[in-house]
C-alpha cells in the first residue's frame, strides 16, 4: 500500500479523537489559552531578571515556537492508545508498514501545535516588542510547520520504544519536551552549554528550525535561514526513519512471540 494512503485513512482516527477531545470553544480557550499563559510566564519571567527588550524577544519567540514541540510530544502518548484499545494485534497482520499507520494515527498533534504557535508568534509577540513585515510571514509559518512535523517525527521514535511500557508514556514525552525546552536554544542560547549538551541539541529538529525562525527574525539573508532549516529537515527524516525501524521491530517481535508482545 502506498504510504500517503495510509497515512490519510490512518489520520481518520487522529480528527475522530480531536473532535472527541476538542470542542473549539475547550481548543481555544483551555488549551491555547494554556499555552499562551506558559509564553507569557516565561517571557514575564525574564523581564522580572532584568532582561532587556532583546532578550524579551528572544524568550517570546522561543517558548512561542516550544508549544508546538510540546504538543508534538503528544504522539508518544496516543500512540499507546492502540495497545489499550487492542488494535495492535490487527495491525501486525497488515500488510502496511506500521510507522505509517502511526504517523496519520496521531497527526493531529503537529496540525493543531502549528496552530497554537502561529498564534502565539503573530498574535501574542506583538505584545512584547516583536513585529512583522508581511514578508516574513509566509516564511514563519513554513518554519513552523516544519518544526512541527521535524519534532513529531522525534516523538513518533520515542512511541515506538513505549508501546510495551505504557506506564512510562506520560514520563518520557515530558522529559522530551523539558529536555527539549532546555537544550535546544528556547530560553537560553545553545552555545551557552558545555560541548557535550550541543552534541545533544544538535540532534533535535527543533534546535535548528528554532534557529531558522530566530534567523528570519533577525531578516537574516535567506542562504542561513535555509541551511538551518534544512537540518532540521535531516535530523526529522534520521528520526522518522529510527521509528520506521523501531516499529518494525516491535510489530516482528510480537509476531515471532504469537501476539503476546502486542497485546
């Protein structure tokens, strides 16, 4: 079967559990409001420190861009919500590759985290100092899309190590997302950390699409806008294809083992 088909039945069950999660009025003003309460704690945060009107900008466009990846992390959870509603089992015998079932099963997260931080970047910076030429919009909101799908597809790794281990899912996608706000240049600079730390950072999409956004917001020259997003296009297809293994392997260990692995 073709990846995109799948993907696109897949994705039937992500807007089917949206809709069941989400009504627009709980989207809008629980969890987006949610999440522009979090930007403006840590912005007022560093103004509270004595940072200047740079680093408020720094801060807000950082932790505007977080949400996402926050959201993002989301996959690993509902990526276990198979397993609990014994569906695995089903799915070991397609005939379909399973990261791709798995991509369209949750990509509900990266459409409405895109959503989120495009709020937060256009409507909630403004706020603290941060402005726009009509021209960089476009460009901002590829960015964010494509940290959205870059950092899912991390996420998507981390839901095929805790499929069997679903009493960890909670634990492990916020140690992503906190190591991921720390790390990756959100609220401090990555060359501020030992070498070691921006071994790590390096890795992660978000890093680098992060930095794409801090480039066109700085109307850097188009060439360093392009090279940072494009690593953050390699790091998301290193982690997306680590998944497309990663499931493989889970899918083959329970089909050797009779189906105990998967249910």
């Amino acid at each position: 079967m073709q990846p995109f088909l799948v993907i696109r039945h897949s994705a039937a069950n992500a807007f089917a559990d949206m809709r069941a999660i989400y009504t627009w009025r709980v989207w809008l003003f629980g969890w987006l409001g949610r999440m522009l309460a979090q930007v403006t704690f840590f912005t007022l945060l560093g103004r509270s420190a004595g940072g200047g009107d740079e680093r408020i900008a720094y801060l807000v466009i950082g932790n505007s861009v977080m949400t996402c990846a926050l959201e993002c992390m989301s996959v690993v959870a509902s990526t276990t919500w198979e397993r609990i509603s014994g569906t695995l089992v089903l799915l070991a015998a397609a005939p379909a590759k399973p990261v791709w079932v798995f991509f369209g099963r949750s990509v509900q997260w990266p459409i409405s985290g895109s959503g989120t931080s495009i709020v937060a970047l256009f409507g909630l910076a403004p706020l603290f100092g941060v402005t726009w030429r009509p021209a960089q919009v476009p460009v901002l909101i590829l960015l964010v899309v494509l940290t959205a799908l870059t950092t899912y597809c991390f996420g998507l790794f981390l839901a095929a190590l805790v499929l069997n281990a679903n009493g960890i899912r909670n634990m492990v996608s916020q140690t992503a997302y906190l190591l991921m706000m720390i790390v990756c240049g959100v609220n401090v600079p990555v060359g501020e950390w030992p070498a070691p730390v921006r071994v790590v950072a390096d890795v992660l999409p978000l890093t680098h699409s992060l930095r794409a956004i801090r480039l066109v917001a700085a109307d850097a020259a188009p060439g360093p806008v392009a090279l940072a997003a494009g690593q953050a296009v390699l790091w998301g297809a290193v982690w997306l294809t680590a998944a497309y293994f990663a499931f493989d392997a889970f899918m083959n260990r329970g089909r050797r083992a009779g189906g105990t692995d998967i249910f």
